[in-house]
C-alpha cells in the first residue's frame, strides 16, 4: 500500500499532481484517485486506502471546501491521526479543520526551499517515515518541465471556423501528453481562459505550469496562417515563437513541426516510440481531418436531445469516411451517433455496432467505439458484459469525456448514485460545454441530500446554459436545464417562462420534455403538469430514456402515480413490438 493518500477537489488536480511527482521523487509511495481501478467501487476503493495510508494530505481550495468527497477524506484522516493539510489557493479549511496547523501552497512552483513545501514535506517525513520506503534512497529531485497550451485564437472572421482553430489546440495538447518528460494541462482546465484576454504568468502561476504555449488559426479556403509562441511562466519571457503560411494540406506537417519545436525549446529528451506516436494522425487526407474537426464540434455543442444533431454528426462522419476509410476517429464519432439515434430515438435504420467494430479493427485503443458496445449490451439487459465493455473503456482512456459520461449513465440505470457522481463530476470537469452533466449532477446530489452541492451545481449549470443560448437561442436541452437552474436558485417563475418557450422553440425534443417534467415534480411542485409532459415524453422515448426514467432519483415523487406506471408499462409494449418507431408528435 501506499505512504501518501492525496485528496483533493477535481479544480486542483494539477496542484495535485505537482504534489505527487515530488514525493514520489523524494522517495515515498504515493496513491490519488487518478489510479482507481475500473472493477472496483469507488467507496471501497477510497476506504482501504485511507486506512492503510501513513499519511492523507488534503489540498484545500474553494471548490475543496464545498467537496463532500474531500470533506468525509478529511474527517476520516483526522479520525486515524494522519491528517497534512495544504491550501492551494489561500482558501482556510473549513470547521473544524481549521483548528489545524495548514501549510500554504499558493507560491509554491516546485522548489523544494518553498516554505510551505517544506512544512508539507517534514509533516509527511515525520508520519511516514524519512524516505518513506528504506530499501529505496531518494530520487534525485527532477523539475519536470509543464506546459499549459491555451486554445488557440480563432482570427478568420468567421464564429464558424471556431471548430478549427479549437481542433487544432486539442490535438497539439494531445500530442505533447505523448511527451512522458513534460506534464501537460488537460483540455478543459486550458480552455477555462477561452476568448479571455490573459495575463500568461498569472495563467502560469494559477496552474502551477513552467510553460505556456498560446497562437492564433486564420482559415481561409485553402490556406491556413497559424502562429505560434511558447512562454516562460516565470519571467512572461519567449522562449520561441513561429508563424506558418501554408496550404491547408500541410496542416499535418505544420502541427508536427510545432510540438516539436516545443520538445526542442523546452530541451526535454523524445522517445523513439513517442516520435512516432506524435506523428500518428490516424488520416492523412487534411480534408477529412477538417471535416471530422466540425462533426466533433457540433457533437460536443450541439443541441444534445435533438435528433438533428446526431443526423448532422453521422451526416459529415460518412463523408469523411468516403474522404479515408481507414479514419477509425471518423468511425468511432459516427457509431456514437448512430448508437443515440437507435438507443435514444428508436431510429432503426442503423445502431452504430457496425461502425464501432470498424473502428476497434482500425485501432483497437479507441475507447469510445467500447462505449456503443455498452450501450447496446446494457439495453439487452446484459448489464455484466456493459460493465466490462466501460472497464475497458476506462482503463483505454480515463480521461475521455465520452466514457466518463457513458460509465455515469450506466451507473445511474443501476442507481449506484454515489459512482454515477463521481463520472458525471469527471465529465463536467473534461469538457466546458457540457451543462448536462451539471444538470444530472442536481439530480445526484440531492438524492444524496447534499443541497449545499446541489445549489453550486445549479449555479453551474445556469452559468453553462447562458454560455450555450448565446450561441444557440433554440438549443432546446440547453433551456430545459436552464429552467432546472433558474428555479434551484429560486426564480421560479422566470424558470416557468423558459419551459413555455422552449415547448414553442423545440417541441419535438424528448430531452426537454423529460427534463421540465423533473423541474415541474421537483422544484416547481406541479406535479399534474409534470405527469403530463412525461407521459407525453414515454410515447417518443427509446429503451436506453425509458430505462434512464425508471430509475432516475428526480421522478420518485410521480413514480407511484398510475399515470406514470401505466405509461411506463405503454412504452414497454411499444418497444418490444417490431419495427414500431416512434409516433410523429
């Protein structure tokens, strides 16, 4: 077992990780949450380690301090006598941590003359031991060169080329995590300060990064011009900086001659095998590359709960594997689609198996052709083999935001509330434009009756679905959450407003209609309204929905109606019989 158990909220996990590295550089074994196994509870998971780890530190920070999960690790270190406590951004622990001693992280950029490092450092030497292991010396202390790369400025003119230039800084940040001698900020932490005017040291020294890496995309036609330029944290300094005009089918080139240029800057050692993984594309046609960068954008934005999303993702997905039929990206993305449109809409002309074994055969590591496996497993009811399809999911690609949510929902069928959390948590925390884990995190937390989490997550979510509208007025799912929001944090009678608007806006989205019935039973207290919307929503739902509902926390208070039950009972019969879509609303 471990030395060193580190708790933390998801906000600071790269404070974490720098807290982890040194320790583990200084000798002692240490254990987060990031090496959970995929078959084990969470829970169980949590407990063993706690009680058998020498020392728990926990790094308070805002979002800490508000976590119920850090909380109970918190209390429970305490209970055992193995509490080291580290804020990270200046936030004091909460009662009745706060009657004890906390080191302060805030300044500390891995040095190891850092006061509060040091006062973090003796605390784990004097609970765990000096060198935490004694048949292991030391390791010399390495400073691990970070990079955080911003999203890269879209400057064509055009809010719809925003798709590229957002690929684009995806896929640099994708290439230099291939790099094992640099530690690099994931995507959504970096896309927090996206269209923000920034301060690059600030960014350096709120993320505890060495490097930062921010550029600009202008596409027109055929030609693209990206500029690129890497920067010290610490003095705000260049360290080098590129500007590339070229056709578009050098696009390829220009992204390997720029992480490149990173690795040289940053003077860190390339393995052989991470050379090549950097030049990996999986196509090399920059056409298809363009177009699968643009069904990946309105996957991820779209107008999740409205069929012509997914139609538009399969749509651009078939195309661009015309373009390359080896794009195993292209077909994974499109048995996604697929798979909603079956599982989701009862849409029968195809359930995305097909694409998804095309994609495992092209590259066998893509996790997410495993999530349609599991969908389709699970809505046979071989729940088992669904389970082991996300195991591996999860152990290919932990920080994939399709699986996380896929793992999320598959617990929340089962009604295992307390790991459905933890993945909806991950999810939300992968990628910024996803109100609808915020949404489903409310659901999650009060029926772990946390309504302190519940009141942040509707602030959340009204905060994402605001950024969502602004760019779709008529994303239906977006302003059924935003009701959601609206009458969580007590303005109910404009949340009433929204509803009606969106039923006029989008009235044929499923979605909506079962997530206004959870505001109608929940917040709003109108049950006979809520009844009738979702009875209406059970004669369009597909299995995967009609399953979700059955289980879902937020209609328990209509769940014993005969209406509800004699729906629920309607849509079965429908489901089971043969070639029987949907009825035109």
């Amino acid at each position: 077992m471990s030395d060193v158990f580190i708790s933390y909220a998801r906000s600071s996990e790269a404070q974490a990780q720098q807290v982890e590295q040194a320790l583990r550089d200084g000798g002692f074994a240490v254990w987060r949450d990031a090496e959970l196994p995929a078959h084990r509870s969470y829970a169980e998971v949590i407990e063993e380690r706690l009680k058998s780890a020498k020392a728990v530190i926990v790094l308070w920070s805002v979002d800490a301090t508000k976590s119920q999960w850090v909380r109970a690790e918190a209390d429970a270190a305490r209970e055992l006598g193995t509490l080291i406590q580290a804020s990270v951004d200046g936030t004091a622990p909460p009662i009745p941590f706060n009657q004890i001693q906390c080191a302060d992280l805030r300044a500390w950029d891995g040095s190891d003359d850092n006061s509060g490092w040091c006062k973090l450092r003796a605390s784990v030497e004097a609970l765990a031991g000096r060198s935490g292991q004694a048949a292991r010396p030391p390791a010399p202390r390495r400073q691990k060169k970070s990079v955080c790369v911003l999203p890269f400025a879209n400057m064509s003119g055009d809010a719809e080329q925003e798709y590229f230039s957002d690929g684009i800084s995806e896929d640099i940040t994708t290439d230099l995590s291939k790099v094992s001698a640099l530690e690099v900020i994931a995507r959504n932490t970096a896309f927090q300060f996206k269209g923000q005017s920034v301060d690059v040291s600030n960014v350096a020294r709120k993320l505890a990064v060495s490097h930062v890496l921010e550029g600009s995309v202008r596409k027109s036609g055929n030609r693209v011009r990206i500029t690129a330029q890497l920067i010290d944290g610490a003095t705000g300094g260049h360290i080098w900086a590129e500007r590339y005009d070229r056709d578009l089918d050098d696009i390829f080139a220009i992204q390997d001659e720029i992480s490149k240029a990173i690795v040289e800057a940053l003077k860190v050692k390339l393995l052989p095998e991470e050379k090549k993984a950097m030049e990996s594309r999986g196509t090399t046609s920059a056409e298809a590359y363009n177009l699968y960068l643009m069904a990946r954008q309105y996957w991820i934005t779209g107008n999740y709960g409205d069929i012509r999303r997914d139609e538009r993702v399969i749509r651009i997905c078939q195309r661009v594997v015309e373009l390359d039929p080896n794009y195993a990206r292209a077909w994974a993305l499109m048995a996604l689609a697929q798979a909603n449109l079956f599982l989701y809409f009862g849409k029968r002309d195809d359930n995305g198996l097909a694409a998804a074994e095309r994609a495992l055969v092209l590259d066998p590591n893509i996790a997410e052709a495993h999530c349609v496996r599991a969908r389709h497993l699970s809505d046979s009811g071989k729940r088992e083999e669904a389970e082991q399809e996300i195991g591996m999911a999860l152990q290919l690609d932990p920080e994939s935001w399709e699986v996380n949510k896929e793992a999320a929902r598959q617990c929340m069928v089962d009604r295992r509330i307390d790991e459905a959390t933890r993945y909806y948590e991950k999810a939300a925390s992968l990628m910024d434009s996803d109100f609808h884990s915020w949404g489903i995190l409310i659901t999650c937390y009060r029926a772990r009756g946390d309504q302190e989490r519940v009141l942040h997550a509707a602030t959340t979510l009204v905060k994402k679905c605001e950024e969502a509208l602004r760019e779709d007025p008529s994303n239906g799912s977006a302003l059924g959450m935003f009701a959601s929001g609206l009458a969580l944090t007590g303005e109910k009678e404009r949340a009433k407003e929204w509803i009606n608007r969106a039923l006029v806006l989008d009235p044929d989205n499923v979605s909506s209609r079962y997530n206004f019935a959870c505001v109608l039973a929940n917040e709003l207290n109108e049950k006979e309204a809520a009844i009738e919307l979702i009875t209406t929503a059970f004669q369009r739902m597909a299995g995967d929905l009609v399953d979700y509902a059955v289980a879902d926390p937020d209609l328990d208070s209509i769940r014993d109606d005969p209406r509800f039950q004699n729906a629920v009972a309607a849509a079965r019969t429908r489901l089971m019989a043969p070639s029987s879509p949907p009825p035109a609303s």
